[in-house]
C-alpha cells in the first residue's frame, strides 16, 4: 500500500494565551491576527495541523527585529527541529515578548519546513 502523502494546513495564527513549554497542551487562540500589540508575556505564533506525516521532519526558522542577546551581539534567527509524532500532529511555532519591549517590534517570519519542503511562511507585526 502506498503512503499517504502528508497534508499540512495552518491551523490559526496571532495572539494566544500563554503556553507551557513542558506540557503537552498547545496555547489556545485568543484572536486571529497579523498584528500584535508588544507587550511583556504576550504569546504570538501559529498551529499547523500536520496529518501523514509521522516521524517526518519539521525544521523552523523565526526571523525577528535586530535585538541583543545576553552576550550584547545581535541574536541570530531562532532555528530548531523535531520529529512529527503522530499522524494527526500538532505543531505550535512562535515565541512570546520579554523585556526590554521597545527592541522586539517590527516583523517577525515564521517558517517550516516538513522534510526540506516549506509548509508554512507567516510573517506577523509587532506594534
């Protein structure tokens, strides 16, 4: 029997409540949105609903506003992977605001990546 070819769809994208990192649980969606106002804790990103895919690759890449990290350099993009777990996945990517506020506004682009192909590209504003 042939695999089923993976199907990905953006599930939400914006504003969430705040996220566990450790937990299972995803943040739920408190607005749909590409404009986010920066606030300290605020949580922003976006859920693919990955189906047929298991054991398959995600790689991300968030592009941000030049901000210094806690060595004073610039901080290079946030990149990761990890490996699709279910074959009906869900996968949160986005990050949240710390201080100080003022240096994380403008443009934030969020990528995947399933397997060397782009899945997702969504670029969200903080204002």
């Amino acid at each position: 029997m042939a695999k089923k070819k993976p199907e990905v769809v953006l599930h939400s994208h914006g504003l969430y409540d705040g996220w566990d990192r450790g937990g299972k649980e995803l943040p739920s969606l408190l607005k749909i949105t590409t404009e986010i106002e920066a606030a300290l804790e605020v949580e922003f990103g976006y859920i693919l609903r990955i189906r047929n895919a298991r054991n398959s690759r995600i790689t991300f890449r968030i592009e941000h506003p030049p901000f210094k990290g806690d060595d004073g350099e610039v901080a290079p993009p946030f990149v990761g992977e990890l490996y699709v777990k279910t074959n009906d996945f869900r996968f949160f990517l986005g990050d949240t605001i710390w201080a100080p506020v003022e240096d994380k506004r403008g443009m934030w682009r969020l990528i995947t990546w399933l397997d060397g192909k782009k899945v997702a590209d969504q670029t969200l504003f903080l204002v």
